[in-house]
C-alpha cells in the first residue's frame, strides 16, 4: 500500500513538471476543450479556442457574440471588453456604460439621400426630423450629418448622440435650437448645437416653469445668436464641452443645480450681451459645481465679462478653474459677486479681484500649436497647481489627471510629466 502511494506521488510530481517545464502551459487558462460546448462549466469563459490554445477563453474571433453587457467586444487577449465605438456595436450605438445599445431602442435620423421622409426611423431607414424619432418614444436617437431643424422636447426622457463630427443640429429657422419643458430628462453627447438665428436664437433652452434634468457630454454648443444654454430650475451637467462663439453670451443657469467640469466657455458675448462667458444667478440649495474649467476671451457689454454670480443665497465654490483674459476694463472684469468663493484658480489679469487659497493671477500660456484651442503648453505656470485634493480624474480630451505632481488647473492636463 505504501509503495503504491509512493509511486502515484512521484508520477505526479513527474507530471506537474512536465507541464511546468512547457512554455505553453499557463494555469491561468480555461479549462481544456474541443468545442464551446465543453466550456459551460468555465465561470466567465463560455468559447473554445479550437483553432489555437483548444482552451476555455472569454470570446473568439469566431464566437464573438459571447460578450454580452458592458462588456460586448472581443477585445485583445479574446477577452470581452467594453465597446469604444459606435461601428463595434451592430445597432452602431455605443452607450457611455460601455454596452451596445439593442437596435429596437434607437431611433435613427440621417439629412436625404441617407434619410427620407418616413415615421420608422430605423437604422435601414432613417427619418429626417428628430421630432419623428422623437414620436417613436424609444430612449435613445443617433442622429447624423447636418440635421435643419427646431428641436422641441416636452415631458420626455431621452439620450441624443451624435454620429461622427459632422453631427449637428443647424436649423435655418429662428428660434430656440433644443427647448426642453416640463419634466424631461435629456442626455446629450458629442453633438454640435450651432447656428441659433435671431435673439431668440439660444443653442439649449430649458424656459421656466420646467423640471429638467440636462446633461451635456462632449458636445459643442457654439454660434448661436441668442447665447448657448440658458437654463431655468434645472438640474444640469456639462461635461468635456465646448461652449463657444454664443453672441449673447455663453452659459447663464437660473436656480436649480449644476455640475460643470472640464469645460472650455471663450469668445462668447459682446457689444450687446449682458453677460460673456457664465452667469449664475438665484441659486439657493442642490449641488453647484464649478471645477476645472477654462473661461476667456469672453465679453459684455459693461461689468463682468468672465464669471458673474448675482442673487447667490447660498455659498458657492469655484476652484481649479482658469477664468483669464476675458475682455474689458477695471475691476471685476473676470469675476464678480458675493456667495462665490474662489480657491486655486487663475483669474487675472487685470488687479486682483479675489483672495482665497492657491488663487494665481499668471498668464496660463495657453498653447495654439495644438487642435484644441486654450490648451495649455508645457511651460504653463498653472501646470501642478490645483487643489492637492481634486479628484476629477480626467481632463477635456479624457486623458488622466495628474499627469504630474498635482493637476494642473482648467479644462486641460498637459500630457507627459
């Protein structure tokens, strides 16, 4: 009994390493298998790699369909990873959690030759209004091109997203380019929201009276004759935006919370706007965020050009922002009212207009050579001086913060240390 024993001990050992010494062998693989079939008893592995490894693997090439969720691509590794692109999901919608978006959720809409007149406004046959995509009541539109149209949203909740940098909402139309009324939440990504006619011809609009939840993610909001978003009681989110070149000024949020972050606002206002670049006004209680922002060149046509709070009841913080170079005279030029309080952000350069703690009156040296403009160059002086505690882990184009010791402050990380 004993010497059996012996012997099966050996031969184990003498087959552990035999596997051990093959550079094939990795203990991290899935189960053996001749087909996918064997692979249902390999928690998190459902496909067999037959034409290579012939073990349990996450996803094939050929068996792609075993990702699912948040994680539907066959990725690097024949690991299920989360969709990156639109054209890597088959309703060409990849949602922000990661997943793919089911193909009977999406209303599409698309300008002739690719859309045409119809009330379907499927992925094969896209309308051309987003208000017939809208009738569909699915929760989400992928709109491409140029799309010429008023976009009115009332009591409904829905995601826009735009299809390539071409995605725009342009009407030729007076008026409001998106109204949002009652209590609609709307989510809108990588859209550009351009060309507003008239005074009335604000970019986002939510009008009072109206219980909106807003959130704007990679989108442009720029042109407009009538300012780019004008909000009323509602709850808004900007996120990685471009709010840009709005003839009466830029973002002027009444009441109701806001989360603004990563966010370039310049060369907004002018002769005959009240305000240039953010105008808070009647806020009281919710959530006011205001960080890592760039605002300039921004203009009015008297007072405040940069930041104005006006009927701020509860105390408000701004920090890791640049608010520089906004036009105009004397002081108060880049910020101005009570109930804000400023903390490591550069404001100038006119005499300083705040106290607070890590607050910079520099030249941010903002950098032309690359595609963004007033991004910053690398030998800004705004570089590794936000607040040691921020916790915004990325930056305007995505990429991490800190690059460096610190964050640097605004809407962009200056990549490399």
């Amino acid at each position: 009994m004993m010497r059996t024993a012996l012997l099966m001990f050996v031969v184990g050992i003498g087959w552990i390493g035999c596997y051990k010494d093959n550079p094939a062998f990795d203990p991290d693989a899935g189960m053996s298998c001749s087909s996918s079939a064997d692979c249902a008893g390999d928690p998190g592995r459902l496909a067999c790699d037959v034409s290579d490894s012939k073990t349990c693997v996450q996803c094939t090439a050929a068996e792609p369909a075993a990702c699912t969720g948040r994680t539907p691509v066959c990725g690097a590794g024949k690991s299920c990873r989360a969709c990156e692109a639109h054209d890597e999901c088959s309703s060409k919608l990849c949602l922000p959690d990661g997943s793919c978006a089911a193909g009977d959720k999406v209303a599409y809409v698309a300008p002739v030759p690719v859309g045409s007149a119809n009330d379907m406004c499927s992925m094969d046959m896209p309308c051309t209004e987003v208000a017939k995509a809208l009738q569909r009541g699915l929760p989400y539109i992928k709109i491409q091109d140029t799309i010429d149209e008023l976009v009115s949203i009332r009591d409904q909740n829905v995601a826009l997203f735009g299809d390539g940098p071409q995605a725009r909402l342009k009407p030729t139309k007076p008026g409001i380019v998106v109204k949002i009324e009652g209590a609609s939440e709307v989510e809108i990504y990588d859209l550009a929201i351009t060309g507003g006619l008239g005074v009335g011809g604000i970019g986002v609009a939510t009008p009072v009276g109206s219980s909106v939840k807003l959130s704007l993610v990679r989108s442009r909001i720029a042109s407009n004759a009538g300012g780019g978003i004008v909000t009323s009681n509602s709850n808004v989110t900007l996120s990685r935006c471009l709010v840009l070149e709005n003839t009466l000024g830029g973002l002027a949020l009444s009441g109701g919370s806001f989360d603004v972050t990563n966010t370039y606002i310049a060369r907004n206002g002018g002769a005959a706007s009240s305000f240039g670049g953010v105008q808070l006004t009647n806020m009281t209680v919710g959530t006011h965020r205001f960080e890592f922002n760039t605002v300039t060149a921004n203009s009015a046509m008297v007072g405040t050009s940069g930041v104005v709070c006006a009927l701020v009841n509860q105390p408000i913080g701004l920090s890791n922002n640049i608010v520089y170079g906004n036009l105009g005279a004397g002081a108060g030029t880049q910020v101005s009212g009570a109930n804000c309080t400023w903390t490591y952000s550069d404001i100038g350069p006119d005499p300083l207009q705040v106290s607070g703690e890590g607050i910079l009156n520099v030249d941010p040296a903002f950098s032309t050579s690359g595609a963004q403009a007033y991004s910053l160059s690398d030998g800004s002086m705004v570089k590794d001086m936000a607040d040691p505690n921020a916790t915004l882990m990325i930056d305007f184009d995505g990429d991490a913060r800190p690059q460096g010791a610190r964050r640097d402050m605004g809407a962009d990380e200056v990549k490399g240390p």
